[in-house]
C-alpha cells in the first residue's frame, strides 16, 4: 500500500483513445494517477466512468472526456500558426463518422477547456490511436528517416495518430506506449514507421516495439497485440 501510495504521487499519466479503459485498469492496479482520458464513443466512455470509482479512487469522472480529440487538442495553448492547420483534410472511416456524429460537441467547452488546462508534468501518455495510411508504404521505403516519417504521419488517413504525437510533443512526457492490432506487422514496413514517428517527436524517443499475448499474463484468451515504447532521449541515456 505505501508504494501504491508513493507511485500515485510520483506518476501522472494521459490515455488517448481510452476505450473502455482496458490500458488505463492496468495503470490503475499499478498505482498511476490518471489526470486525462479521452475517447469519442459514448458507449465506451460512459462504461470507463462508471467503473472508475473502483479502477481510479479519487479521479473526477468529468476527466473522462467525451469528444474529438481534435477539439481536446485546441484546449491546448497551441501556436496559431499550428491553430490554422487543424482544417486540413482527413480521411475518415464510416465508423469514425458515425461516432463523430454521436459525439456531443465539446469545442466550446469550458469546463473542458479548464480540465484540459490544468493537467502538467505528465510522466507517461499512453494509447492506442488507430493508424490507416497503408498507401504510405511504398514510397516510405525511399527517402530519409525524417521525410518517411513525415510522410506517414501526414497522412490524411493517420490524422488521428498525427493528434496522439502532439499531445506527447505538447506534454513532453518520460514514457510513451501505444497499443495497436498484431496485423499492423503484416504491412510493409508499417510497424518502422510507427517507431520512426514516435522516435522524431518532440525532442525524440528510444523507441522498441514487440507483440504480447493476454494468455501469457494471466487471461484465458489467446489475444495478440502490439506494444510500442518510447522512452524519452534525455532519460532514456541515464
């Protein structure tokens, strides 16, 4: 219990695309203080925040936000120059538009805005934000490291991973894991760019990445997923 103790006043975490909060139970259990959490199902977000009392004793439900991340994003003192930029084009899947369009508006928000606001020194920002830019692969294999990179992550159809890196480069956190489907593996040269994108951004992270199966850790299901972790430069050599 003390170091549950200790570990919730040293660790402060974010969890874009939060789910249900699958990730955010495990950091729980562990001890970390969840300060923000976003998703745009409704679904979701309203099973997140009934089971918080018990997954996150002390956390406000009002911090399980409800809405696009893009209008979280603009709570943030971004430049203005950045601020002219959040139109451009994206590319959607018919399940993202519909849950865009069930999702309550929050970009008038102040109450959000406040939340948003307020959360600092963040230490890890964890997620598992959905990354579609296929079409990227055959020219990412040309090129540098930086403009492959680029490429991949200005993809209008990875807008929403664009969003899950400016909020890392934004808060600058220690750690950073980002949780997605074994079948981005099958893909050419898919599984460097997500290293190669979380590696450029903001300062730069170490970044290493590696498929886990649930039935390893304890659940009867045989679930395979991937894990990448960045671990902050600056850090990451001490």
């Amino acid at each position: 219990n003390l170091f549950k103790l200790f570990i919730m006043k040293s660790y402060k975490y974010i969890d874009l695309f939060s789910g249900a909060g699958g990730l955010s139970l495990g950091f729980g259990d562990a001890g970390f203080d969840l300060k923000l959490a976003n998703d745009i199902s409704t679904d979701e977000v309203e099973t997140f925040r009934e089971n918080l009392n018990i997954t996150h004793p002390g956390t406000k439900k009002e911090n399980i936000v409800l809405g696009d991340i893009t209008d979280l994003y603009r709570f943030l003192d971004v430049p203005r120059n950045e601020s002219a930029q959040l139109s451009l084009m994206s590319v959607q899947t018919k399940n993202e538009v519909n849950q865009k369009n069930k999702a309550v508006d929050i970009s008038t928000n102040q109450e959000i805005k406040n939340i948003v606001q307020s959360v600092n020194n963040i230490d890890v920002i964890v997620g598992g934000p959905p990354c579609q830019g296929f079409s990227v692969m055959g020219r990412a294999k040309k090129g540098t490291q930086s403009l492959r990179s680029f490429g991949f992550v200005d993809d209008p159809r990875n807008l929403l991973f664009k969003y899950f890196l400016k909020f890392v480069t934004q808060f600058n956190p220690k750690i950073v894991l980002i949780e997605n489907v074994k079948g981005i593996t099958s893909a050419s040269n898919y599984r460097d760019l997500i290293e190669l994108s979380l590696g450029d951004t903001g300062g730069g992270y170490y970044v290493s990445s590696q498929i886990l199966n649930a039935r390893k850790f304890g659940i009867p299901q045989n679930r395979e997923r991937i894990f990448f972790i960045g671990v902050r430069k600056d850090i990451g050599k001490k």
